[in-house]
C-alpha cells in the first residue's frame, strides 16, 4: 500500500540565528479566516488603550534663568544644544541630554527679544530691547561633557549699537546676513556694524521675522498695524502685505514646502498661508482658547507645535485643523517660545516661569534602545490604529485629552460665542433679500484686504 506524506523541507522553518524570529508560514485566504477584521479591530482599540497608558510626554525641566524665558534657537550643528534668552538680559546654552547649562552669554542691559544661530552652527546673534546686536562665538559642542559647567561665560565677538529697540532676529539659511526686526526691517552682514538695506513699510513695530528655508532672499515680518509683509532682498521695495483682524505673534515657514507659512494669531488661531496667494488661507488651526504666541515647524515638515498664553503647547499636523496633542502643567505659565528639537522627537517650551520643559513630540513614545522586534509590533498596532480610527469606540479614545479646568471652560465658552455668531449670520440671511448677504468662509473673513 502507497502512503502519501506531506513533507518539507527543515530549511524552510530553520532559524539561521537564534535571534531571528521563527517562519511562521500562514494561510491569509479571507475565506479561512473570517474573524480577522474582529481581531484587528480589538488590536487597534487596544492599542489605542495602551497609548493613553503609556503617556508620559514631560520629561523635565531646565532651569536657571530668574525672569520670563522671550526667545530661543536652536543649533543647526549640534543635536543636544538649545539656547535660550530671558527678560533680565541672561543668555544661556543648554544640554537636552543633561538638562544643565554649559555657557551663560552675559552683556545685555535689557530683555533679550531674539536669539538665531547662522547655518553652520558657528555664530550666535542676539538682539534686545537695550538697541544691540550682539555677536558670539558658539561654544564648541565637547563642552557639554566636562564637568565644570556653570562657571563658563563667553565673550561677545562684536557689538552693534543702533537707534532702536529690536523685538526679534533670524539669520538667512546658508549666507552671512540676518535681520532684525524693531521700528524697521534692518539686514546685516556679519562683519558691518551698520545695516546694509533697511525696509520699511507702515509706522507700526515689526514683530517678527523669519527667512524663507528655500530662497534665501525671501522673508517674512508681522507687525503691531495687524499685517503680513513679504520682502525680496533683491528688491528696493518690500514685494507683498496683507492685513488680518487681528495681530499675528510669529511666523514660521515650512521647511519641507517652503511656499507656505503659518502664522500664530491673536485670536487664538493659527493660520497656513501660501505666499503666492494671500487672499486666503489654506488651513485655520482651531484648539487655544487664547493668543497664540510663538509656533515652529518640525523638521520633517509634516507638523508644528505652539505655545500660547493660555498656558499650554499644542502640536498640530500641517493640514489639520485641530490640535492633535496638548501639554500642561500645573506649574507651567504662559507660553512665550516654543521649539521642536533638531530630530523631531522632543518639543522644546519657554515660559513665563523662568523654566524651560522638555516634552516628547508623541506622548507615548518608548525613550532608550527599542530592539528591532520591538520596533515592528509599534509599527504594526500604529497602522492597525490608523486602519480602523474612524470607527467611533477607536476615535474617542484616541482624540479624548485631560484639559485644565480653566482651558475646559474657556474652550465651552468660545464654542457658545462662535455657535451664537453663527445662529445669529443664519437669522441675518433668511430675512434679507436673496442675494444680499454673503457668507465668507472663516479662511477669508479674517483677512482685511491684500496690499501689492
């Protein structure tokens, strides 16, 4: 009698390493397997669970300073380094990794309003409300790992006196000049004590400024008089301006799509703007209960973070138009600067605490050494989550956050004002003549006019 029998190979199933996992070898016919979406789906609500668990995104705080925290940079050159400057005029370096400072930058008079590092890491500019530019050396990054720390204080290169007070500064990204902004736009070249081109448009204070990550010659300001202004270094005259509602804080420009910027508005909204069409935005960032004061793009592009003066830090992704995280602490005061690290995987605050607090970018992220195993089952329960997160169970867990009661109740309280704003533009419309009322949509309605 013939006996068939189902053989294979042991080459097939064999591990060459003990480490490497074992061949499981699986059938993935959806007819065999009926329960599979079940299964997922109580993986993805799982995991969903097990990430509100995990949750632990505070991970320290930094301090040193004795007043408000204004104004901070990173170094392009080395990942662990921030700087930060405070209103008594203190500038100081700091490690992530140790949490300690390793070089205080004493010298100026008044509040530092702007700190920017030139691209390669090697020059620090600071300005401040005492009408200096204040050049220094950065320190070089082996500092960090001695152990006498406090005690180094450094030497400003050069110091530039001017006519006005600066309220912030940004170096252009691969040359040598950089701009401050005050009663004017000054640009500056490294070895000039004097600016080399000065914009000027409107009688208002400039706010802010930031340099275009892809064309050098472009920036952008925002100013006291509600506006928006474009300038081309290549030009006499400033290129564009467009004038909101209300103020806009700071700017900050896409690094991955360096068209766009968005804007952290008085409002308690952020705003994405394409700079080759202002007359609307393209995304309205909703979530602060109150003015949003200082923004900064990730690196990868994909997300930006906020600080504001209802005391918390929200991360939004670049299209979205809510927040997908917040931060707090009960010690934490109102939000002046915010940064995310040179990787993407820390958020950086400064605040009116005098601390600076160090967070995950994603709260439930595994700090230390993740084996590759590891590795792919985080990868796996994240692309189950994203798989079934419209599900309704999935989705609440997912968007539910603990807020602080008086972000709670401001929060109800702005969603009954714009509720009732909006009951009231329905009531408006039906008993006016067809035609006669014009419903803007919110991406327009904060914006003034446009100004070539």
């Amino acid at each position: 009698m013939k006996v068939k029998v189902i053989s294979r190979s042991t080459d097939e199933f064999t591990r060459e390493r003990s480490q490497d996992l074992q061949r499981v070898f699986r059938n993935f016919d959806p007819s065999l397997r009926s329960q599979e979406k079940a299964v997922e789906y109580v993986r993805a609500l799982n995991a969903a669970k097990l990430d509100k668990i995990f949750a632990r995104p505070f991970i320290g705080a930094m301090d040193g300073h004795r007043d408000s925290i204004k104004c901070m940079a990173k170094n392009p050159n080395y990942l662990k380094a921030i700087f930060s400057g405070s209103d008594d005029g203190d500038i100081r370096l700091w490690d992530i990794a140790s949490r300690r400072t390793v070089c205080q930058f004493p010298g100026h008079q008044g509040a530092v309003q702007g700190l920017t590092v030139s691209t390669y890491g090697s020059i620090l500019v600071s300005c401040g409300s005492d009408c200096t530019v204040r050049l220094w050396n950065v320190p070089d990054a082996n500092l960090a790992d001695s152990d006498n720390l406090s005690d180094n204080s450094a030497k400003p290169v050069a110091v530039y006196v001017w006519k006005n007070a600066f309220r912030a500064v940004d170096h252009q990204w691969d040359g040598d000049l950089f701009a401050t902004a005050g009663a004017q736009v000054d640009i500056w070249n490294h070895n000039r004590s004097q600016p080399v081109n000065t914009f000027d448009w409107g009688a208002d204070t400039t706010i802010s400024v930031r340099f275009n990550p892809g064309e050098p010659n472009i920036l952008a300001t925002s100013a006291n008089d509600r506006s928006i202004t474009l300038y081309d270094l290549r030009m006499s005259s400033p290129a564009r301006k467009v004038i909101m509602r209300t103020k806009t804080n700071s700017i900050a420009w896409n690094p991955m799509e360096p068209m766009n910027f968005t804007a952290a508005n008085e409002d308690c909204n952020c705003y994405s703007y394409d700079a080759r069409k202002l007359e609307e935005a393209k995304c309205v960032h909703k979530d602060h209960v109150s003015a949003v004061m200082d923004i900064d793009f990730s690196p990868t592009g994909r997300e930006f973070v906020t600080g504001s003066y209802d005391r918390t830090v929200r991360i939004f992704q670049y299209n979205g138009g809510h927040s997908r995280e917040i931060y707090h602490t009960k010690r934490m005061q109102r939000v002046f600067c915010v940064k995310y690290s040179c990787d993407a995987s820390y958020v950086i605050s400064g605040s009116d605490d005098t601390n600076l607090r160090l967070w995950k970018a994603k709260a439930s992220e595994q700090l230390g050494v993740v084996l590759p195993r590891e590795r792919k089952k985080h990868e796996y329960l994240e692309a189950v989550k994203n798989r079934y997160k419209h599900l309704p169970e999935v989705k609440r867990i997912v968007r539910h956050r603990h807020l602080p009661r008086p972000v709670y109740k401001a929060a109800n309280l702005r969603r009954t004002m714009i509720e009732a704003e909006r009951r009231k533009e329905q009531r408006r419309k039906a008993h006016s003549a067809p035609g006669s009322i014009v419903t803007e949509p919110v991406r327009k309605r904060r914006i003034i006019k446009e100004v070539e």
